[in-house]
C-alpha cells in the first residue's frame, strides 16, 4: 500500500490556532517572570516549542497506524519505566517524577504515558470490532488505564493521574458503553471514591482538593494559592491591568505564575478581554480536532483524535477552573500555555498524530 | 508494516456532536467563572490587591516642643531608633521569638503579650516591640536582616526633659497608650502604640502635642520586599506649647525647696497663670519617655513618698494656720472681728474642753490680741474665739466661697479636691452629728479640714487681689487652637474665675496684717525681704495628736507640716507662691522658702521697665474702669471716713488719667539714674517727679499713693 502524504493535508487552520496560543504563552511567561530568577523562561520556552513544532513535523508523517501496531509494547515500556520512576527518580519538590538522563534531560513518563495511553486505547477499542462491551472489556479497559495511573499517584502526582481518566472515560462512550453499564460504573466508581479519600490521598492533597471551597479559610495556608489567584483574575477586570503591570504576577504573589497559573496572571494582565480570547481559541482548536476526528479514514483515527481532545479538554477545565476558584489546586498545566518541556511535547506530538490522522483521511 | 482496519465501521456522529456541546458547555462555564470574577467582583478583588500590595509604613509625628513663658525651651525632641516587627514577613515566628528576645533584652512572654495584643491587626502591620533602641540592638537587627526579615527599625522623634526630674509633675511622661485608654471613648483617636502623654501637661495638652502621624505607602511583594513608593502622607508636627511657668522662678522654686519633701507652686494672682509648681520628691520623666523597666516602675508605685504624686494639686492636708486668713476675711466681713479683742493666755477653754494657743509651748502667752496681732502672730486664741462666734455653718460658707473643697480646674490631670467640712458634709460622709469643738480646730485650719497647695494659694492670692479668684493654669489660654477650644472648655471643672467681694478696709486690714508677718513683729520675722513688699502667712498643721506624737517618741515623719503662703505686692500681688514642706515642723521654715520664690521673681521683674501698677482707684470710678478690667462692686461695710471706692481689685493699670491719687505698688527699690549705676532701671519720670525723687535717691518697694497726674499716659505693665 503506498502512501502518498502532502503538506497540502497539513492542517494548517489546527496549526494557526497553535501558533496563537504559543505566542500569547511566550508573551505571558516574559511578562510573568521579567522580575524573577526565571527571567529566561520565555526564551526556554520558545526552544521548547520549536522542539515542538520539529517533533509535530516529524510525528505527522508517522502512519499513525505504526503507532497501533507498537502501541502494546509501548506501553509495557510506560510501566517499567512508571516503575523505575518511583525506584531511582530524582527527587524534586517531594515528590519523584523525573529520571535524569546524561546531558541535563529530566525524562518525565507520566507525560508520555498519556499519548500512549490514547494510542493504547484507541487500538483496544478499535480491534472489538464492532460488538457491543462486555463487562470483561471494560474491565480490561479500566484496568489499563487504573495500573499506570495508581503508579502515578504514588509518585505522587495527583494531577498528571487524573489526565489518563478522561482518555478511558471518552474511550468508553465512544467505544460503545450503555447506558446501564454507565450507570453502574459511576455508582461503584463513587462508592470506591470513600475509601481513595481516606486511604490513598495524603493530608495535603485532601487540603489541596477541599480548600478551594473556602480559600479564605486559611489566607496563609493552602487557601493562599486559591485566594492570591482569585485577587490577580478579579483585579484584572474587564480590560486588564495591561501586560508586564499585574501587581500579582508582578508582585510574587500569585504562585508560579509562568505553569499553573500562568492564566491567572494573564487574566489579571489582559482582563476578561484576554481571557475570552483565549478560551475562544481552545474552542476553535477543539472544534477543529472534532472535525478531524470525523473526517478520519477509520475508527482508530477517530479514537486517537477524541482521546487527544480528551485530555486538552479536561486539562484546560481542571486549570482554568482552578485559576477561577471552580476546582482544586492539581497542578495541572495548561495545555500551550504553561511552561514546561514534558507538556509541550506532549501536546505537541499529540498534534502530530492528530496531523497525520487528517493527511491519511484520503489516503487509501 | 501497519495493519489494516475496518474503514467502514464509523463512530456515531451524533456522538461527537455531543462531545462538542459538552466541550462548548464546559468553556461557558469557566467564561461565566471569569465574568463572576472579572466583572462583578472586579472592584472587590482589586482593593484585596491593592491591600495586598500596599503597606503604610507610619512616619510618626514628632511632638510639640513647650517653652516657658520667655519662650526659653523645657522640653525638646531627640532622634530614637525603634524596633518594628511585621509579622507577614517571619518565616516562622514563634521560632524566632526567643532569639528577637535575647537580642533586643526582652522577655519572650513580654513579646508574646505584645503580638497578643496586636492579633486583630492585619498581618503586614508594623507592630512596635521595642522604642529607643540601643546601638547594639540596632547591630543585632542590622546583622539578623536575613534570619529574622520581620524585624525593621524607624527612626523618629522622641521626648527630652529637663534633667533631674526639674518640674517633672507639671512637665508629666509621654508613655505608650495603656489599654484602659483605648476602651475609654474620650481616647477613641488612639491606637494601640500610640505614644501619649500619660501625665502633667503632656496628658492634659496631648491633643495639641501629638500631631498627626503620616504615612509612606510602598508597594511591597509576597515577600514584603519594597517594590517601589506610591506616595507619601507627611506627619503633621505637634504644636509647640508656650507655657506659663517662668524658668528662673521655677528654678528658684526648685532650689528653695531642694531636697525637702512637699511641694511649692507660684501663681500670678491677676491672671490665675502658674508661674512654678515644684513637688518632691521627683522623677526622672527621661525613664518614661523611652522605656521604663518594670522593676523601675514597680519602685516609683511602692515608694511611699510617692514620688509619681504632683503634690501641688493632689496632696490633701490641714491647712494649718494659713487658714486664718480665710477665716479673718469671712469673720471681717461678718462684721464680728473688727471689733473683737482677745486676752490670750496661753489658751483657752471653748465648750468644756482646754484648747492650747501655740505660744503656750514657749510659756508665753498674746495678751490683748485684736485681728492684725491675732493674724502676725498668728494668735490660735484669737481665732478659736472668732469660729466660735461665727459657727461652723459661716466658717463653711467663705470657705467654699474661696474654693475649699474643691477642684481649682487647674489644667493637669487627677486635681484633688480637698475636704471642708461642715455639720452637712460630717452627716453625708460618717452620719454623725457635728461637735461644738470640732468648729474650735478648724478655726485655726486642723481638723478633718484638708486642702491642696493649688486651692490654698488660689484662695489666698483671691484675698489679696481683693476677691478676684483666678483658675489657675499652666498654658496660656490663647496656646489652645480654635478647634480644641470646645474640648477644653469643660475639661477641667472646678471653681475656676470667681469674685468674692470683700470691703476694701477689711482687705487692708488682712494684708497689713499679713505684711506684717514677715515683719519682726510676725511669726516669720527672718523671712523679711529687704525692700520688698512681702506678705504672707505661716501655717504649722499637725497631722497626728501630739499626745500621739509623744506617745511613739517622735520622729521626723510625724513632724507638723509647714506651710507658707505668701504675696508680694501684699494688695493685688503679681505673685503668691505657697509652700508645702511635709515634716518641716515649723510655718516659718516655709515662710524662708517662700521668700527666695519671691526674691527671685521680683528680682527679675526689677528688670522690666514701667514695673508699677496700680492697686486701687479711690475715685472717679468712671475713670478707673477700662474695659480690660475686672469691676468689683463692693457691698460690704466701709471704715468709717475712708473714702468709699466703686471698684477695686483692678488687674490692670487703668489707661486714662484718674483725677485723684492712687495707691500704687512698687516691686523695686531702683536709682533714678543713679550716675554710678549704669544697670539700674529708670523710673518714669512720673514716679520720680511724683515722690521729689532726685538723682541718687531710690524708692523703696511698697504701696505708695500717687498723685493725680497732669496728662493722660499710657502706664503700667506692657
């Protein structure tokens, strides 16, 4: 079978709207850490995007039905390396997330574990051809997104652990879930919340979930991120403070302003203005992914797509909403807006696949 | 090589259709978070940012400086460092407690008792720890700046006193506020570390001293770091206060009194104002203005001579035999003394019971005593008759017409009273019946009778102007700002500006008589003043029995108290002074005290040009009333054949001519140009021309009757 690829296909609406949103990310980190030691991070940033953009270019002529095909063994290499993660990672900021590679890389596999997750799934769902789940395909289901994400959370990284269930969650209901199972599935999946709450979390991440409900609780304590948060988007009113001029941001009250919370300080700096547009950005991106998982030649297109669409979606509500005061604090980035190497490639390379789903549609 | 799928197996659209709702729902709602956030509590959260950001940081203001009357300065400011502590800034502060402790020399539950304090007060609010620190606690601060980021140091204004404790209790402390103040609703402008006066002039002219404190707003990040300043609210300085007291008079004061316990204080009768007030012991208001240990604190409350007491206006005591002048004027004035002659032997027997004259002590006795004799030599007789015949109910009355028994209004805080008693006042405070006998004590002022120094003079000084009572005070009342002039007005109660009208002939018997005291014929013949006219009257109050006395064996504390209130000139004084020497023993002891108060301030008046004023005109009572002065009609009887004067115990020379003589007073004995004498003051040529004063002649002080002049002049005191 040959393939005949073009840039033609490239979806360049998908690659304006990521452009955007890049920009507006490397204007806020320059605006966010001009008065800090990470004063650089705009720059780092603009390297890590071009890695990027190269590894969206390369990835996007990657049949992505390669990927399928590699997905199982991909996967069993996520474990190991989940594994290794907790036995010989680098310890930062408590918690074991990175394993150092020669030449200064921190490798972070829960990123990736994400994009494999998606390929992983889509391929399981894909290959029922057709007949309706069975309660043992669900299982199996959950169980492969369950372990690697339980591996997670031990490291811990709550907020990374959570990304992986919308991939399972928008798996199922694409993949054909009914009705009744749905129901029994989110009856049980609470019961089992009672005992998580009291046996796996930790007191700070209780404290993390619970105080953005009464931030102003405890000023000083974890209502204090929540609370600084909500004054730098409150303050930005509608027009904003005008960039590189939020007294929050600039100020070092809003907690790390260049990741987590680097849309609170561009609301405070761009005002309800800036952050419409950037939500309408999202919105024209999602939607453009809708579309392209759609027009998808077959149904493992269709599923990589919508996993994809999955996680930018709840990645941007659980962060945003966190910024709002609506969610708790989980340190979830904001997918091309927070700094940070591990996030961008992975979102980036899952545009890749995005990419060469759309190039193959008439690929035949 | 990639496999192949079913290309014809095809999700639902409706499925994804769904999946775009549910995307397009999930972005409204956080739009609607943000309009939430972002429009409707914009202006909320952008003060919450603005507090976040922006700390005042106080600039205090420094305090009104006072003067003496001469402008000469009592009580100045000096530059003080001060330690602040902001509570944001500390990494872990009940941590660092015990090292800030050790370092500035507290104690950590002295530091716990402050921060409790200030626990209502937002966290980035500088709470003071520790005024006027030392220049090794400044180092510590200097040298802890990165472990202990919540320590800062300001540097401001602080109070300077006199030096060894020099008119301490008039002058009173500056202190930090005490939390009985901040719950009292008249100090509602305090806040708590506010530094306010906490006694004598301080306290009472606090308001006016204390300026307003201003403030520097900077911008600060998380970290309290200084981002930049948005604008500064300067302090507004205190007002400097011009006080009455006059140094050289005070200081005179001061050292007459030396190292005596009791209390002296000069006023100017014409005017109420206060020209010294001495109480001893003292203290050292140096040790309040910056902090005062609590062993030091502890010492001044349990000292039992009472060293924080301003005994001029708080010390309660018999006013021994001073009060006979009261009691002379009210018997005058009865009509009861002129007339009254008294055999003294030694004593005499009133209602069944022996009551001792004090000459007796000296086997002595006064013979034929009429009122002056009775007042010169002070003759207990004379004057236990005459409160016989007067009665206690009589006796009361003046004595409460003179401002006995209660506060004087002067403008210091906790003025005491004093007691008059009477039937009345016995059956209110013990429910029992007045005693015949008691009336015999206190005619010669013992008893239950008790008076402050302040209310003694004020009465005294009212006699000898004639009946002008004056409240005294210590600021000039034109130092009050208009705005203040309301809050002052009923701040001080007391009898405050009274007229008691007496006949000017009993006025002259009563100040010949008290003239004559300091003469050789009087009890304080040694305190004479050469060439001064001097009046007074010695006063020797017991305060225990002296059967008591003798039955304990003595001792100095149980020593009478001696008093002495004196005037110069001896009709409408231009001061009295009286004193209060607690176990000094004897009237006339005070009686050398007073004269060196006197002696000093006459001596700088000498000084003055045109030192002559007028006591009292006879006639042309149209002429002798400038608007200025204070009229007195008078009802009482007038000795016979003396001429009968409209208006007397004028404060101020009268501006236009008097077509008759006039009593006038001289407080000098000057040269009229004496040729060798080239210090001496002029007389006026009136003066000189008046007395056939020729040059190297003197005139001698004293009360003089001036001829009626030939041309209208502008006399007097400027």
């Amino acid at each position: 079978m040959r393939r005949f690829l073009s840039y033609r296909d490239f979806d360049w609406t998908l690659m304006g709207f990521v452009v955007a949103l890049s920009v507006i990310s490397v204007l806020e980190i320059y605006s966010a850490t001009l008065h800090t030691k990470f004063v650089d991070f705009d720059q780092k940033q603009m390297l890590w995007l071009a890695g990027g953009f190269v590894s969206m270019f390369v990835l996007s002529l990657i049949d992505y039905h390669i990927l399928l095909d590699i997905a199982v063994w991909a996967y069993g290499i996520c474990l190991v390396s989940l594994v290794a993660v907790l036995a010989v990672g680098t310890k930062v900021l408590g918690g074991r997330r990175w394993i150092s590679l020669p030449g200064g890389i921190h490798f972070q596999p829960s990123e990736w574990v994400k994009l494999v997750l998606i390929v992983v799934l889509a391929r399981f769902f894909t290959n029922l051809s057709g007949r309706d789940l069975t309660w043992k395909d669900i299982f199996k289901a959950i169980a492969m997104v369950v372990v690697p994400m339980l591996l997670v959370m031990k490291q811990p990284d709550l907020g990374t652990a959570l990304t992986y269930a919308p991939v399972l969650l928008v798996g199922l209901f694409l993949g054909g879930i009914r009705f009744r199972q749905a129901a029994i599935l989110l009856l049980a999946a609470s019961l089992a919340l009672v005992p998580a709450w009291y046996k796996v979390l930790k007191p700070y991440q209780k404290a993390r979930l619970t105080s953005f409900l009464a931030p102003d609780n405890d000023p000083r304590g974890s209502g204090y991120q929540i609370r600084q948060s909500l004054i730098a988007v409150g303050s930005g009113g509608v027009w904003g403070q005008g960039a590189e001029k939020g007294s929050q941001t600039q100020g070092d009250f809003l907690p790390i302003p260049y990741t987590d919370f680097i849309f609170a300080a561009f609301c405070e700096e761009h005002g309800l203005a800036g952050a419409v547009l950037v939500l309408l950005l999202y919105f024209l991106l999602l939607m453009r992914l809708v579309q392209n998982a759609q027009t998808a030649a077959d149904l493992p297109g269709t599923l990589i797509v919508m996993g994809v669409v999955a996680v930018l979606i709840f990645q941007i509500a659980v962060n945003v909403g966190m910024v709002i005061g609506l969610m708790p604090v989980t340190g979830i980035p904001l997918p091309l807006m927070s700094y940070g190497g591990s996030s961008v490639l992975f979102t980036f390379l899952a545009l890749g696949i995005v990419m060469n789903v759309r190039m193959s549609r008439f690929v035949n | 090589m990639a496999g192949t799928y079913n290309k014809d197996e095809r999700i639902p659209s409706i499925k994804l259709t769904a999946i775009q709702y549910v995307i397009a729902l999930i972005l409204a709602i956080l739009v609607s978070g943000l309009w939430r956030l972002q429009v409707l509590g914009a202006q909320n959260y952008r003060a919450l940012a603005e507090a976040n950001r922006i700390r005042k940081v106080p600039i205090l203001a420094p305090r009104g400086k006072l003067y003496d009357r001469d402008g000469r300065l009592l009580v100045d400011n000096y530059p003080s460092v001060t330690c602040f502590l902001v509570p944001e800034q500390a990494r872990n502060l009940d941590a660092d407690l015990p090292l800030i402790a050790d370092g500035l020399h507290m104690q950590t539950d002295q530091l716990h008792a402050i921060l409790l304090r200030y626990r209502h007060q937002p966290k980035y609010q500088p709470i003071p720890l520790q005024q006027d620190i030392t220049p090794d606690e400044q180092a510590f601060i200097a040298a802890h700046a990165n472990e202990l980021p919540e320590l800062e140091t300001i540097e401001e204004q602080r109070r300077l006193y006199p030096s060894n404790g020099f008119a301490a209790h008039l002058i009173g402390y500056v202190g930090e506020v005490s939390e009985d103040m901040l719950d009292d609703p008249r100090y509602a402008f305090y806040q708590p570390g506010d530094v306010v006066g906490r006694s004598g002039v301080e306290e009472s002219y606090d308001p006016i001293l204390r300026g307003q404190d201003g403030s520097r707003d900077v911008i600060v990040d998380s970290h309290g770091r200084e981002l930049g300043a948005l604008g500064i609210e300067p302090a507004k300085p205190g007002k400097s206060i011009k006080l009455t007291i006059d140094l050289d008079v005070q200081k005179a004061a001061e050292e007459a009194l030396g190292a005596r316990q009791g209390a002296i204080v000069a006023i100017d009768p014409r005017t109420g104002e206060v020209l010294a007030m001495v109480s001893h012991p003292t203290f050292d208001p140096n040790r309040f203005a910056i902090r005062i240990h609590r062993d030091e604190w502890n010492k001044l409350i349990a000292d039992p001579d009472h060293p924080l007491m301003n005994k001029a206006i708080q010390a309660q005591l018999a006013p021994g035999s001073t009060f006979k002048i009261i009691e002379a004027i009210a018997g005058l004035q009865e009509g009861i003394a002129q007339t009254l002659k008294v055999d003294c032997h030694g004593g005499a027997v009133f209602y069944g019971r022996y009551f001792k004259c004090w000459i007796s002590a000296r086997h002595q006795s006064h013979g034929i005593t009429e009122i002056g004799k009775g007042i010169y030599q002070s003759c207990d007789v004379f004057f236990y008759t005459l409160a016989e015949k007067m009665g206690i109910d009589t006796i009361a009355k003046w004595a409460h017409m003179f401002g006995l028994g209660q506060k004087t209004g002067i403008d210091l805080p906790n003025e005491a009273a004093g007691i008059m008693p009477s039937p009345e006042w016995k059956m209110r405070n013990y429910h029992q019946k007045w005693f015949a006998g008691e009336t015999i004590s206190v005619g010669i002022g013992q008893g239950a009778i008790a008076v402050t120094p302040i209310q003694l003079i004020r009465a005294i000084a009212g006699i000898g102007s004639g009946g002008v009572l004056k409240r005294p005070h210590v600021v000039f009342p034109n130092e009050i700002p208009a705005d203040l002039k309301d809050y002052y007005q009923d701040r001080f109660p007391g009898s405050g500006d009274q007229v008691v009208p007496i006949d000017p002939a009993n006025w002259q018997i009563v100040t010949d008589a008290m003239a004559q005291v300091v003469s050789f014929a009087g009890t304080a013949g040694f305190a004479h003043l050469d060439g001064i006219d001097f009046a007074g009257k010695t006063g020797s109050a017991q305060i225990v029995s002296n059967a008591y006395k003798a039955s304990v064996g003595g001792g100095a504390k149980l020593n009478d108290t001696a008093w002495f209130v004196g005037m110069s000139p001896r009709r409408n004084p231009e001061i009295a002074v009286v004193v209060m020497w607690q176990n000094g023993s004897e009237g006339y002891f005070s009686a050398r005290l007073a004269a060196r108060v006197i002696e000093a301030y006459v001596n700088k008046e000498r000084l003055r040009d045109h030192n002559l004023m007028q006591v009292a005109a006879k006639t042309n009572p149209d002429a002798g009333k400038p608007s200025s002065t204070v009229p007195v009609t008078v009802k009482g009887k007038s000795a016979p054949g003396a001429a009968k004067p409209k208006s007397i115990g004028q404060m101020q020379p009268p501006r236009v001519a008097t077509a008759s003589p006039t009593e006038m007073a001289a407080l000098w004995t000057a040269s009229v140009a004496h040729p060798e004498d080239p210090d001496a003051k002029q007389l006026p040529a009136r003066i000189a021309a008046a007395f056939s004063l020729t040059k190297g002649t003197t005139l001698q002080a004293g009360t003089f009757l001036l001829p009626p002049p030939p041309t209208p002049r502008n006399g007097g005191r400027e």
